[in-house]
C-alpha cells in the first residue's frame, strides 16, 4: 500500500517538473521572440550634413542613415504603431492607393491597408490613396484620404468613421496631413494635391486651400486660416503653443508659425524658416515636419530633412538626394523614419520625438 503511494507520488511530482520546464521552455521562447534583434545590415544612403555645432546634441557624429526598402512609387506619411513586440511602422503609398506596414524585427513589407484613400469604383488618376497618417489617444490609427476627400479613422473592428469631410456643405479638396493635441481636436490641412487635376479639377468645390480644426463630437471643422496656396505639413510643438505648418508653394517655401489659444485657434501668423536660400540644385522643398520634445523641428526641404531649432536656426540636414515627402518617429521615439520618393530610411538620433 506505502509503496502504491509513494509510485503516485512520484508520478505527481515527475508530472509537475515537466509542466514547470514545458512552462519555462514557452516562457523563453517567448522572451526569445519579444526580444528578436533588428537587421543591421541595411545599406547606407546620403550623409549628414553639420552646419551648427548643436546639431551634434541631436544626432551623433556617426550616425548614418539608412535606407530599409525601396521600390515604392511615393512613400508618404510615416507612423509608429504600438503592438506586439516593439511596435511597426506604417506608411503610405499615395498613387498605389495602399498603406504599407514594415516590420522591424524582419525587415519585412506587407500591405496593411487596401485600398487607403480611394475607394471608389471608377479608376481614377492624379494620387488617390492615402497621405498622412496619425495615432489617436485610443491607438486608432486615422488617415488622410486624398482619393475620397476626406479625414477617417480605422476602428478596432476595421471598419471607417468619418471624422471630416466637408466645410459648410461643400467637399475638402484632398485633406494632406494631421496632427492631433492633448485634448483631441485634430488639425489638418487641405491642399488639392489628391484631385486628379489639382487646383483646375472641375470636382474642386472650395476655392482656397484651407488649415481646419476638428473638436472632439463636433460636426462641422473650424477654418484656421485660408492664407496658404498649398498648406501641407503640419505639427504642434511639446507645449502645444505653437502650431507649425509647411507651405509646400515653390514661391513659398515657408515653415509658417502660429500662436494656439485656449479654444484651439491659431493667431500670430510668421515665418518660422525660409527654405528658399537652399533650393538651388536639390531636390524637393517644405512638406512633411515632425518636432521632438525639445522644440526642434525636423522638416522636409531641399536635399532631405532640415532640422531647425525652436529659434528658427538651421542647424543640419539629413540629405537623401531625394524630394523627401516625410519624416516621423518610430520605436522609443529616437529613430526618425523618412519617406525619400521610392525610398523608406531611418536614421538614430540622439532626440526624443514627439510621438503620436
């Protein structure tokens, strides 16, 4: 009878020591899986270029930039998702109409997103896909749609709200780019870039390009201002009293500045920076911008991403040799991705982004 016992016992306990090690065994691989390092072996592509001795408190010396894929018709509009692991980058592919997801750990592209901007059933020309894309509070990630004219958010359940598509009755032109602060409202602006005929396409119901703000439940969008021929980037600074947006107009190269009041609207329009004086032989000019938690704005410009202090001084660039569309930041908030036309980089910074 004792002997019957202790064979059970021993049973018992063989049982749970191959439960515990089974149980380690997943645990580790797990971790294993949680902590898969990054390809390192991207190839290198432009440089650097120091221009103020402070830009080396922002990227270090021997930082280079990367290029992680390629092959895209133009890439737009980068955005960092939280999610399994450390999270993926999303972006977007305007004329192909698809946002793309790039997994860090295996340096992999998938379509996340199909169609992303248009989803009519008559082709069309011109860029109907998305543009800029954002992150609101609930980790919903919002669009710009160009093909459909309009700012929509893609619920949990995959399905689209609308969160704006007209003015006083009439239909945006194609929203371009986002940005959303603390409380909610969201900002955006609204060039015709996305109309197949842009500014002379007979579909175009406004006559001006506008910057709008959108409260949270509200229905109808707030006009900021109507002064831009071609408003594109658009970003908030740490405290989120200062709204920067692009002027993508090659006569108005600008990164114009405002003041935002307590109610969510801007005053105090001025040019922040002129990218005029570095237009000659390089391509591209002012069009996405991104600021990180110091007040430094990282924009796109003639030869790749400017980066200017809060004071309005150029301080380097991050030259691509390619009309950059974008930049965004992505993992712990000190890597800065660049949407270079057919290209996707990313480059190490010393910074910390202000993240979505």
């Amino acid at each position: 009878m004792r002997t019957t016992r202790l064979s059970a016992l021993l049973a018992v306990f063989l049982l749970v020591c191959s439960c515990a090690s089974d149980s380690e065994k997943r645990e580790r691989g797990e971790r294993a899986a949680k902590s898969t390092p990054e390809r390192s072996d991207y190839p290198e592509m432009g440089k650097v270029e120091r221009v103020d001795p402070a830009l080396d408190e922002l990227i270090a010396p021997d930082a280079k930039l990367e290029r992680i894929a390629e092959g895209f018709e133009w890439s737009e509009g980068p955005v960092w998702m939280r999610g399994a692991g450390s999270g993926f980058l999303l972006f977007s592919d305007v004329p192909k109409n698809v946002v793309h997801k790039w997994d860090p750990a295996e340096g992999a592209i998938s379509d996340y997103l199909k169609p992303s901007g248009y989803t009519g059933d008559t082709p069309r020309g011109g860029e109907p896909g998305s543009n800029g894309l954002t992150i609101d509070k609930q980790g919903r990630l919002v669009l710009c749609q160009h093909g459909d004219r309009r700012v929509v958010r893609v619920e949990k359940d995959g399905k689209w709200t609308t969160l704006a598509d007209r003015y006083q009755g009439k239909r945006f032109n194609s929203p371009n780019d986002l940005v959303f602060d603390r409380k909610g409202n969201l900002y955006f602006t609204d060039p015709p870039y996305g109309m197949e005929q842009r500014e002379k396409d007979p579909k175009r119901e406004l006559d001006y390009c506008g910057v709008y703000l959108v409260r949270p439940g509200a229905k109808e969008p707030v006009l900021l201002t109507k002064e831009f021929d071609f408003p594109n980037g658009i970003a908030l600074s740490p405290d989120e009293k200062t709204l920067y947006v692009a002027q993508s107009d090659p006569k108005r190269p600008y990164i114009t500045a405002f003041d935002v009041k307590e109610d969510g609207t801007i005053t105090n329009s001025r040019t922040f920076f002129d990218t005029s004086p570095l237009r000659e032989g390089r391509k591209g000019g002012p069009d996405g911008l991104k600021v990180d938690m110091k007040g430094n704005v990282w924009t796109t410009g003639p030869g790749g991403v400017l980066v200017i202090s809060r004071y309005g001084k150029h301080l380097g660039t991050i030259f691509t040799g390619e009309a950059t569309a974008n930049c965004g930041w992505g993992g712990d908030g000190s890597t800065l991705y660049l949407t270079a036309d057919m290209y996707l980089c990313r480059i190490k910074t010393k910074a910390k982004g202000k993240m979505p």
